[in-house]
C-alpha cells in the first residue's frame, strides 16, 4: 500500500521532494498544501518575488530529476563572475571557473511545479493552494488546515499522513508544533541586515554588464546587490543596518532620489521616478536564521529547508541548502530501504553539523562595515583562486569556490575558514556595539 506523504510549503525544497519521492516508486502518494496562492495564475508580483542563486550544490541536486537542469538553464542568466563597484568608478572582478544561475524565486517555483503536474497525475500527487497549516496531532499523525482564500467561508480540513514534512519556511508552522515536544530546542535570530527590494526597467541606459552579479558597497553598513533578469530589466535588494537606519525614516521620493545619489550614483542614474516611489513604499524585510537541535520528530516528521535552518542570503545558499537537504533525505531512503523512521533519525543526525555551520558561515563570511577588512577578503579570494589555479594539487579552492562550486560539506568549509569567520564575526559584533 502506498504512503502518503503530505507536504506543508510549495516553496522550491517542498516542490523539489515531491519530484524525489514520486520518481522512487510507486510507494509514495504526495499531497501537498501551501498557504499562498497558485503563483501559476498570478501576474509575477514584484513584491513577492527575489532574485535566487542556483550553484553547483543546487545543480547536483537538480540534476538526479530528469529534464529540471535544462529547463532551469532556459529561465535563467548565466553569471559568471561578481563585479563590486567603488565609488572611485572602479570595480573590482571575482571570475567564477563555474557558472550560476540566477532567476526570480517565483520563476524557479513555477518551473519545478510545472515539470511535476506534467509528469503525474491526481492518483498520485495532489496540490493544494491557499491552504494554511494550523494544528499538527503527533498522535493521531492528522493535520488541520484552513482556506485562507477571498471567500466569506472558511473552510477547515484534516489530513491523515504517513510521513510529514514541514517544508514552509523560516515562519514554519509544522516547526511550531515541535516546541510542544520534549527535548526540542530552537534558536532564532534576526540578521543584523534587513532589506528592501529595488527594481529597475528594461530599458534603462545602463553600463552595467549582464552575466554578473553587481555588488555595491556605501556607508554605515549600507549596501546594494543588483543582477540582470532574462527581460534584461534589473532586480535586486539595498541591504543596511535593521537598527537606527536612515531608510526607515523616508517620507518622500525626494529624498529616496538623493539616498542613492549619495551612496549608489550609478543605480541613482537608471532610477525612475515610479521605481523611487515603489521603494519608498515597500515594506522593509527583516531576515531571520534558524537552528533547530533536531529536524525531526518520533518516527514520521521532518523539517527541511528553511524550516530546519534558515540562513542569512548573503552567501546565496539558501535555496542551494535546501535542495541538498531533499537529494541528502533521498540518499537516505536509498541506504535504509525506505524505512522512514530511520532516514528521518539520521537525517537530524548526520546534516545538522552542515546547516548549523552554514548559518555560521553566513552571518560572518562578510565584513560588515571595515573597508580594511573588506579589502583584505578580496585578496585573500584573489590569491586563493589563482593559487588553486596554478598550483591545485598544493592550495585548496577559495572559500567563494568551495561554497559555489563544489559540494564539499559547509562544517568542512567553516573547519577550513574558521580563522577568518573568526576575525569577521569580531569586527561586525564591534560595528553594531557602536
């Protein structure tokens, strides 16, 4: 009799497990259920969507689905290299020997759910939207769910479950239900950063070269990052501090327009006018990060993604992350024959060293706000690469290498570059004492 697997989150690793699971056998039936709307019958808001990094971490992990690596080629830009522009005008080059591939979260979802509908029909997988998660029974191994659409009448479900995944988020809600657990024990922090999204119009004037990611660094902690999309418009986020910034206290477009005169000119001369107004009205994005002493409970949940370990996107690992963590849990039915409650164990096990040194990684890979400091990272990179370049049998890869282009574990990179997270993370808790 086949297993039923019911999912909570539509987000890319809860998408990305169904495409796993349904490709094992027959063995498996998936529900899956997501708060938010069906984003394939909405126009692409601007609001709801951000540009994702996909490296070789998350291509390995695409790759075992057939058909997902080439589709996501053609809805992506390639880069191949970081460019960090100065406010002297020049910049400085960080060359990629590998690809990455950018997109927009909302395009990549539509692509894995695409690909999935495509490929199975309703006897074996079934997709629920605008469904929230609300009371998960242990006992009875049962969910309840509430529509959360625009209809005066809400509607409340409950789903049985042979095996449940808590794939919804940083916010999960099947992670809530863990706190009433014995021994479970979570942690979480909000990022010293928070953001706001900018956007810029196709037809902008701009000399900023498509393929790479664009990077910008102001004062007082301010920075920007802004990457091409394949309608060769501009989308991206303005990074700063989450305490005591000036970017709260904006009234008027006005003043938006002499902020990135002042810190960002080259983006201040492709800015219009609307895109100044949209900034100014856009909510500012706090981040949160999560670290969890386990990732499952009894013999039949399982958190994964960023409901097990929400990381900060400096490093662009997020998404990397969490697709890791679907081909990690498969490899895992493969060693244990699909006893569930055994690969669900391990899974707790063997990848929490790995998520937890990801965040650790994340929060202090970057200088903060020490030009020095900063300054010292690109050499340190430079030197790194063309060493491994020249010599590669004597000097490991850079630090940017091993987390892009590779798949060697995040412990093992922390392990490698603990001096250097070491001194970063002593300068930035400095910066914001101050």
């Amino acid at each position: 009799m086949a297993r039923k697997v019911v999912i909570v989150g539509a987000g890319p690793s809860g998408v990305l497990l169904a495409h796993y699971l349904l490709q094992r056998d027959q063995g498996y039936q998936v529900e899956i259920y997501e708060r938010r709307n069906d984003p394939r019958s909405i126009p692409l808001s601007k609001s709801r969507t951000f540009p994702l990094v996909i490296n070789q971490r998350g291509i390995t992990a695409l790759s075992n689905i057939k058909g997902l690596v080439e589709i996501l080629k053609s809805v992506s830009i390639e880069s191949t290299g970081s460019l960090n522009h100065e406010k002297n005008g020049k910049t400085q080059l960080i060359p990629r020997s590998q690809p990455i591939y950018i997109l927009d979260r909302t395009q990549l979802i539509i692509m894995l759910l695409e690909t999935l509908t495509g490929k199975y029909n309703s006897d074996r997988l079934k997709i629920y939207f605008e469904n929230q998660c609300n009371v998960v029974d242990f006992e009875t191994k049962t969910v309840k769910f509430s529509s959360v659409g625009n209809t005066d009448d809400t509607t409340n479900i409950t789903v049985n479950y042979d095996l449940l995944i808590g794939a919804d988020g940083a916010r999960s809600q099947v992670r809530e239900q863990f706190l009433s657990t014995d021994e479970f024990e979570v942690e979480q922090k909000y990022v010293p950063s928070a953001y706001k999204s900018i956007f810029l119009p196709a037809n902008s004037v701009t000399s900023l070269k498509p393929g790479y990611i664009h990077t910008w660094r102001g004062s007082d902690g301010i920075a920007a990052i802004l990457v091409h999309r394949t309608d060769s418009s501009l989308s991206g986020t303005i990074n700063f501090p989450r305490e005591n910034n000036l970017i709260a206290n904006f009234s008027t477009t006005e003043e938006v327009s002499q902020f990135f005169n002042d810190q960002f000119p080259e983006i201040a001369q492709i800015l219009p006018e609307s895109e100044a107004e949209a900034f100014l009205n856009r909510p500012i994005s706090s981040i949160i990060t999560i670290r969890c002493n386990r990732y499952h409970h009894g013999d039949s949940v399982l958190l994964i993604g960023d409901a097990a370990h929400a990381t900060s996107p400096s490093l662009g690992q997020g998404c990397n992350a969490s697709f890791e963590d679907v081909a990690f849990f498969d490899k895992l039915l493969d060693e244990y024959s699909d006893d569930i409650a055994k690969a669900i164990a391990q899974f707790s096990l063997r990848r929490k060293p790995d998520a937890h040194a990801l965040v650790e990684l994340s929060d202090n890979a970057f200088p903060i706000s020490n030009k020095l400091l900063f300054l010292e990272f690109f050499i340190r990179l430079r030197s790194a690469q063309i060493m491994h370049q020249l010599f590669p049998k004597y000097f490991s890869p850079s630090f940017l290498q091993l987390l892009s282009e590779s798949t060697v574990p995040y412990s093992e990179i922390l392990n490698i570059y603990k001096n250097w997270i070491a001194k970063v993370k002593r300068a930035n808790e400095k910066f914001l004492r101050n």
